[in-house]
C-alpha cells in the first residue's frame, strides 16, 4: 500500500461516491438471490453481469490475482473466501465484500447476510459488528486520528464479547483500490495517522465471535477464526469532512430487498448509536 495520503477534490468524491452506490446497488441485486441452496459462484457472476451492463469493471477481479468478482466468505470465514461451487445453508452467515471501477475511481463495501433462520447469538454478533461500523465512522472527521476509529470499534466489539480482528484492516479509497492510510480496528484515542478534509477510507470492522485470531487456508486467500467460530464484516466508504463523516456507500438498497424478502436484517438501536 502507497504511503502518501491522496486529499479529493469534491468533484473526486463524487466519483468515489457513484462507484460506492453502484457496490450498494449490486449487492442488493445479490441479495435477492441468498437463500440456502444458492452457490456462491453463481453470486459471483450475477455480480459480475450486473456491474458490467451498469457501465463499470469489478474491482477485485484480477487485483493481486483475485479471480473474482465478489469475495464471499461464510461462517468462520472471516473475509476474502473465493466463490466456486460451494452452497449456501441455512443458518449460515455470508460476508459478500465487493468493489468498483468507474470512472477512474473505486468503490468498496461489504455486507454480511443472514441465511434462512440463524441463531440468535450470531445475529447478535452481525448486529454488534454493524454497530462498530457505525461508531467507527462517527469518529472519521477533520481532526481526529485513525485510533479514534479503531479506539470505538475495539472498545464495542469487546465490551460485548468479541474479538476484533487484527491483521486486516480498512483503508483509504480512490484511483487505487487500497491506499493510504491503513485503518485499524483497534487502537488507542489520540493516535495514529491525523484525519483531514478530502481523506477518503473504508472502514471494515471484522469482528469475530470468539478468539481474535486468525489464519489463512491453503488457496492462499481465505481468513479464517482460528477458533472456528462466526465472524461478521461490514463496510463503508467514507469522506471525512469538518464536523462529520460522509458515507458514500450504502446499505439502503440491500436493507429495502431483505425486507421485501422478510430476511432477517440488521436493526441498529438507536440508543446505542447516540
């Protein structure tokens, strides 16, 4: 990853933006097809159609020799599981990770699916780590560092039980898929890189049910808990801006086919949030 932090004009952010909602909106085309018995390979290129006959090129595809277009990762995978001809069950939990080329800049988010009835600890968890999301972002403003981020994604995912995933981490976003500067989430309040207007990161907490620790499997690209227990992953684009954070992804489309669906979804507490 370079070690430059690139700052975007707004006329660049809008460009981030309309590859970021062009992710929410293939995402959302995934999920009117996740149900037990789909396979992910068939995800992959359903996902892979969509964004190309909207104009754009996957954005992982061939990236560091990705050979997709989604990275679907399931259960005790905590990201960048490969598609192929595995299928969904039901009670499974499924982070699908996506991005997007268009017009010079990328997009990038994830959103991890309940399969069918789940049990209720693990839509706890899938709740608490969008919770983490969220408290993460409210802290990417002007002035802050990457460790006030990290600090509120650490700080809830533990106080609930869980742990927080330490080799992989968010990023900034813009021409390149992965720039600087690296986003923790962990970290201590007060430290790491500054935050300025015109940054622009994905901020990804990948929290896991039980131990922190991971490992990779033998294709080279699978991360799994190396306790073998559910991890969740959820992620935004962000631009920080003075006084507050703007996302330029989104979760409203694949929000609006899971209710349409009556597929359980996350339903963030307000209280929790404020």
């Amino acid at each position: 990853m370079a070690k430059t932090v690139n700052y975007r004009s707004d006329a660049e952010i809008a460009l981030v933006r309309e590859s970021s909602l062009l992710v929410g909106r293939t995402l959302a085309e995934v999920a009117k097809h996740m149900r037990p018995g789909s396979v992910t390979g068939e995800l992959d290129r359903l996902a892979e159609t969509f964004i190309r006959d909207h104009g754009a090129l996957p954005g992982f595809k061939g990236l560091y020799g990705c050979p997709s277009t989604l990275l679907i990762s399931v259960n005790e995978e905590v990201v960048h599981g490969l598609p192929g001809t595995r299928e969904l069950r039901e009670g499974d939990v499924a982070s699908v990770d996506c991005g997007v080329l268009m017009n010079g800049f990328y997009g990038d988010s994830a959103y991890t699916f309940a399969i069918g009835e789940v049990d209720e600890a693990v839509k706890r968890l899938l709740r608490i780590t969008q919770e983490c999301l969220r408290l993460g972002i409210a802290q990417a403003v002007d002035g802050r560092r990457t460790g006030d981020i990290g600090y509120a994604i650490q700080n809830h995912a533990e106080r609930n039980g869980y742990g927080v995933v330490r080799e992989l981490v968010g990023h900034g976003v813009g021409e390149k898929l992965h720039e600087a500067p690296e986003v923790p989430n962990y970290g201590r309040r007060g430290h790491g890189t500054q935050l300025r207007t015109g940054m622009v990161i994905a901020i990804e907490p990948m929290i896991n049910m039980g131990t922190k620790e991971v490992s990779q499997l033998d294709d080279g690209w699978t991360v799994v808990s190396h306790d073998r227990k559910p991890s969740a992953h959820f992620e935004h684009t962000v631009a920080v801006r003075h006084g507050h954070a703007e996302v330029l992804s989104t979760f409203s489309h694949i929000e609006d086919v899971l209710k349409k669906k009556n597929d359980w979804y996350v339903e963030l507490d307000e209280e929790v949030m404020n």
